[in-house]
C-alpha cells in the first residue's frame, strides 16, 4: 500500500514538474516574440503570404464549383419526351432507366411540375395561359454514375425522346479544368509549406545563435536535447500559428474585396450567388497545420545545431 502510493506521488511529481517545464516554455517563448515587434511581423508576414496563396486558391476552386452546381450536378441530364408520351409512360420509361447499372437516380417532371416551375423562372407565362392548354412535355431528369456520354447516345436512340440534352464535353472539361487546380493546389501547398519550414528554421536558427553560450551552459550542465530543445519548438509553434492566423485574415480581407464588386456584376444577371469563405473545418485545418509546420521547422534548426554541437564546446 505505501509502495503504491510512493509511486502514484512520484508520478505526480514528474507529471506536475514536466506540465510546468511546457508552460513555462510556452510562455517565455512568446514574451521573447512579443519583446521585438517589428522583426516578429516580418517574419510572420512572410510566411502569412506564403500561406495565403495556396489558401486563395482553395477558396477560388471552392466557389468554382459552387457557380458550377457542383460536380455531381454538372452530371445531370435532361431528356424531353415527345408530347404525345403520356405520363405513365413517363415513369414507366424511368423504372426501365434505374435498371441500368450506369444510371444513378431518375427524377419524372410532369408537364404541371414544368408549368409551375417555368412561371417562377420567366417572365412569359401570361403567354403561355393564352395557349389554353399545357404544351410543356414530360421530362426525365437522370443522374448518371460516370461521364454519361454512353447514356446519351443510348438515349438519343429513344423513340420517346425529343430532345437529350447533356453537355457532356463541357462538363468533361469543366472537369478536367477543376481536377487542373486542385492538382496545382496540391503542388503549392507543398511548395509553400517547404518555404515556411525554410522561414522558420532559418529565424529559430538566428535566435539559437543569439543564445549558443547559454545553450553551452546548459550541456555543460547536462542538460537534456528535449529540454534545450522545447523553448525554441514552442518559438516555431507561435510563428507558425499567428502566421496562419494573419494569413486567414489575409484570404478573408481578399474575399471581401472581390465580393463587394462581385455582387453587382452578378446581381445584373439576377443571380444571388455570394463568395463562400473557409468553413470552421478549413479554419481548424488551416491553424492546425501552420502551427505544426512552425513546429517541425524549429525542430529541424535546433536539431541540427544540437548535432553538431557538444559539452566541450564551452
């Protein structure tokens, strides 16, 4: 029993003395990047920049797909049957289309859903009340599983079909054209995250400099690679994170710009489409990420200057 709660102290001692050693480090190493301002805000503003590209171009292939509908919606086809095709026939054509393994979904506009839908939509439907009658035909609204460019051929074969229409060769570019920026996204992620590890090594480097009698000391002393180490990893974290906060602040900044010329260009084309800034999801991921890039960028500087050096340096 007394063993027991020996060891249950002793634990509690080095957990509490190794909480304090990391606030510590936490904490004095932000006062030291607050003590000199001007040199912090260049640094960070560096690497701010570097964050904020590839972040635009995130945010820009995010509301690319949003004036898109989507990709999933760009897949969408239409087929207008004939008039005569009554609307059992209608449906009964969509239960044959659910049947084949390159078809997703089937929807069945009937002419009074269309009639509705076309009076919200235009401005002609007093002129269509003048005909007497309803001259708007069934629709199939298909969702296809791949291209759907083998669906329409099949489709235009249709005795029942008037028009299908699928704009297959746009909507493969268009995709190709999003695949296209999400690839150079990728790309300058890398890139620009290599940057900012570069950035912060470089200034955890010239801090590590500043202090190579101190850390000599310390060896000499005895001193732990881990406990040398953590102030300066706790340095690289605070770069990294106040540098994606500013670089979020950046992107939102941007946002607002184009979206104050935006909305009446696109309000003349009676559209209510609005710039979409990052999600909470992308916010986290954002700091998260930065923070961690500051992080391994001080491990990397202080590593290596670890490496080389050794108590006898003194």
């Amino acid at each position: 029993m007394s063993t027991t709660r020996t060891n249950n102290s002793g634990f509690g001692a080095r957990f509490g003395a190794w909480r304090d050693q990391h606030v510590y480090s936490l904490l004095s190493s932000l006062g030291r990047i607050a003590s000199k301002p001007f040199s912090t805000f260049l640094i960070v503003g560096v690497m701010a920049i570097a964050m904020a590209m590839p972040l635009a171009l995130g945010m820009v292939l995010l509301n690319v797909q949003r004036v898109s509908g989507t990709v999933q919606a760009a897949r969408e086809m239409s087929v207008f049957l004939k008039p005569e095709v009554t609307l059992d026939q209608a449906n009964a054509l969509a239960k044959k289309l659910e049947q084949r393994g390159d078809v997703e979904k089937v929807t069945v506009v009937s002419p009074d859903e269309g009639l509705a839908e076309f009076r919200k939509l235009s401005d002609l439907a007093q002129s269509i009340d003048l005909l007497g009658s309803n001259p708007l035909p069934s629709v199939l609204k298909i969702r296809p599983k791949d291209d759907g460019m083998a669906l329409a051929e099949a489709l235009q074969q249709w005795r029942e079909a008037d028009v299908v229409q699928h704009d297959g060769q746009w909507r493969q570019r268009l995709n190709a054209w999003l695949s296209l920026g999400e690839r150079m996204l990728k790309i300058l992620s890398i890139l620009f995250g290599v940057g900012v590890l570069l950035v912060v090594g470089n200034t955890v480097r010239l801090d590590i400099g500043t202090r190579r009698e101190e850390i000599a000391v310390m060896q000499q002393l005895g001193a732990t690679d881990g406990f040398i180490r953590r102030p300066f990893l706790y340095l690289g974290f605070w770069y990294g994170l106040a540098a994606g906060a500013l670089a979020l602040a950046l992107s939102l900044f941007a946002g607002l710009a184009l979206d104050e010329r935006l909305r009446p260009l696109l309000a003349s084309y009676d559209s209510r489409f609005a710039l979409q800034g990052p999600d909470l999801t992308m916010v986290l991921a954002l700091l998260a990420g930065s923070a961690i890039l500051g992080w391994m960028g001080a491990w990397l500087a202080s590593g290596h200057h670890l490496r080389q050096t050794r108590p006898t340096d003194l």
